[in-house]
C-alpha cells in the first residue's frame, strides 16, 4: 500500500494538470482517498465558483487514486468513463474530493467521488462515478 501511496503522490508532483489546479494528496488508504483543491480565481468562472468540469476533473483524480489503491506494482489507472452531476456551486476556500472504490479490484473497476466544499461535511457540490482500466 504505501509503495501505491507514493505512486500517488508522484503523480500528482508530475502531472502538469494537477500542478495547474494545486492538487493535493490529504489521505489514501485501500480502496479510498481525498484529494483537495484550493479554490482561486483563474479555475472559476466569476472569481469565485469553480467551474464545473473543473470540479469533476478533481473528483475523476481522486476516484480513480482510490483504484490505485488496489493497483499491482507498474499498473496505471486510467479513466475509460465518467458520469458526473454538479449538485450545488462549488464556492469556499477549497474543494475536496473523497474517491472511494466501488466495485472489486480487477482490469475494470468503478469508483465514485464526492466533492465538497471546505471540508468533508460541507456542501455536496458534485457525485460522479468513473469507469477505471487497469495497463500493464
């Protein structure tokens, strides 16, 4: 697990997009984590709502880092599918994401997301659930 923890956060140091948004790793344990996201200007749409494909780009982080999870060593987890619903404005000092798996651990898996506003008993600004694969 924590050599799956470390590939997460690598990724998230290495990814150009996650560096754009300032991702951030809060926790990961099997099948689950958070991922938070300081709200600012230039990812929101009126210098304070995040918009929403933004929000659902988080949550697709964070629910396919909780695939990772389950991960063999050298798998990449990647989004094949994604059905999100922005449930309320995405406003606040920051967003974060708690990805969990939903189905078992294999070459296919779904995951689910929520974001939230501030913390995680904040507003439910998004759900979605993604579609992972796992490459060899």
């Amino acid at each position: 697990m924590t050599d799956n923890l470390d590939r997460i956060r690598q990724f998230l140091a290495n990814a150009p997009v996650a560096e754009t948004l300032g991702l951030e790793l809060l926790d990961a344990a099997p099948e689950r984590s958070a991922i938070s996201m300081k709200i600012a200007p230039h990812i929101t749409f009126d210098g304070a709502t995040v918009q929403g494909a933004i929000v659902a780009t988080l949550a697709d982080f964070a629910a396919v880092a909780s695939a990772s999870m389950v991960a063999r060593p050298n798998q990449f987890i990647a989004t094949v599918g994604c059905e999100t619903h922005n449930l309320a404005p995405a406003r606040g000092e920051r967003l974060i994401a708690v990805g969990r798996l939903v189905s078992k651990p294999g070459r296919r898996m779904v995951a689910a997301a929520d974001v939230y506003a501030d913390d995680e008993r904040g507003t439910l600004c998004l759900t979605g659930l993604f579609t992972a694969a796992a490459l060899d």
